[in-house]
C-alpha cells in the first residue's frame, strides 16, 4: 500500500514565524502535491512538484513556498505565517502510468496560527 | 480551466435511505473522474474512479457513480445508507489539459442519523 506521511497532526504557530510542513511517500512517485483544504472550500492546490527540484504554482500559492530535495520528500514552507493561513493542510503524491491521475493522501496537518 | 461543483452541501439521512451527490464539471473534453471521502478523523481515500468505458462505475462499500457525458455529470448513489457512511465526500476531476494534479469540488458533509 502506499504510505503518505505527514510530519505533525496538529501545528501551533505564531503570526510572523516561518513554518516547515513536511511529507514523505514511499512509493516512489514522481508527483506531489501540497493542498489546502477549508469548510466550504474543498481541497485547493498550493504547489505541486514533478521531479526533483522541479515545481508549479497551483492555484493559490501566494505566501508559500515548497521545496524537493529528495524524490520521496516534499516541504511546503509558509516564509511569515498569517492568521488566514490557519487551515488542514493535505500532502499528496502519485505515480505515473494507469494510476496516473489517482492520487494517495496524507493524514493532514492542521496549522493554527495565533 | 477545469472546474467541478458540488451542489448538496450538507445532507442528512435515515439509515437505509437512498443517497445521491451531485456533481458536475465544466471541461467539454476527456475527463477523468474521482469520488474521494474522508471519513471523521481520517485521511481522504478513493470511494471509486473513472477512465473510461463503462460509465457506471463500482467502488468501495457498495458505492456507484454514473459518468454521464451529456450532462457533464459523475453523480454518487448508495442504494441504502449506514451510520458509518457519515462522511464528508469530494468529487475531483482530471481533464487532459497538461494539468498534472486533481480538482476538487467544495465537498458534500453526509451525516447519516441512525
């Protein structure tokens, strides 16, 4: 089965820090993703990476950044947290071939920024 | 760009009622086509998917959805609904457009009453 791991359940953040999310999929995907997901809203796409070192702007990634060092590794970095960036945060990845599209999910962080 | 929307927002059911979310999408293209449910406290898994061929789909727990071109729809059914389908449910779509990740739709919240 592929495993999707997150590396906090629950984060407390102060306004102005910077924040780390980290993920790691054991699959050897060649995709990941970083969603936000808010009631009423769905899961919207931060970033997504490709390949190592490779990444695209999603659809909201104003006030994050992400970065893939290792392929399994995935890190979306809020650079001077703010109060609306209080949400679950989901990491995803996905492989290529028939599975192409399907995509595995992590448990979710849930980030509140005071 | 492509875009799916979720019409039930928040249904409540007896037990062994039938259940049917909406959802449509807006690419006139080939599409490829998710339900995902994320169940209180757990992590989003995949409830069914579909490619192509046969438009009505079988997933997991006795859950179906109908791909109906046409209507540019993808509706979930469940013929007699448990407690322990209390859930939230995305639908998410993938059109061949280049984009590499999914969209999902706002989410409906089922709350099933015993």
């Amino acid at each position: 089965d592929v495993k999707v791991t997150q590396s906090s359940r629950y984060l407390v953040k102060r306004t102005g820090e910077k924040v780390f999310l980290e993920c790691v999929q054991d699959m050897d995907h060649e995709n990941m993703f970083w969603y936000r997901q808010d009631p009423g809203l769905g899961l919207r796409l931060i970033y997504f990476s490709y390949d190592v070192k490779m990444k695209e702007k999603g659809d909201i990634p104003e006030g994050y950044s992400v970065s893939r060092e290792k392929k399994e590794r995935f890190s979306l970095i809020l650079e001077s947290a703010s109060t609306n960036q209080t949400s679950m945060y989901l990491c995803a990845s996905r492989g290529g071939g028939r599975d192409f599209y399907e995509q595995y999910f992590g448990p979710g962080t849930r980030l509140t920024v005071t | 760009a492509q875009s799916v929307s979720q019409h039930n927002h928040h249904v409540i059911l007896s037990e062994a009622a039938s259940l049917e979310l909406g959802c449509n999408y807006s690419y006139g293209g080939t599409v490829n086509l998710f339900w995902y449910v994320q169940y209180p406290g757990q992590h989003l898994q995949l409830l069914l998917k579909y490619f192509s061929g046969d438009p009505l789909v079988k997933g997991i727990k006795g859950f179906e959805a109908e791909f109906i071109k046409s209507k540019f729809s993808f509706n979930l059914r469940k013929p007699s609904v448990q407690w322990s389908d209390t859930a939230e449910y995305f639908c998410a779509v993938n059109a061949n457009t280049g984009r590499r990740a999914l969209t999902f739709g706002s989410g409906t919240r089922l709350q099933v009453q015993p």
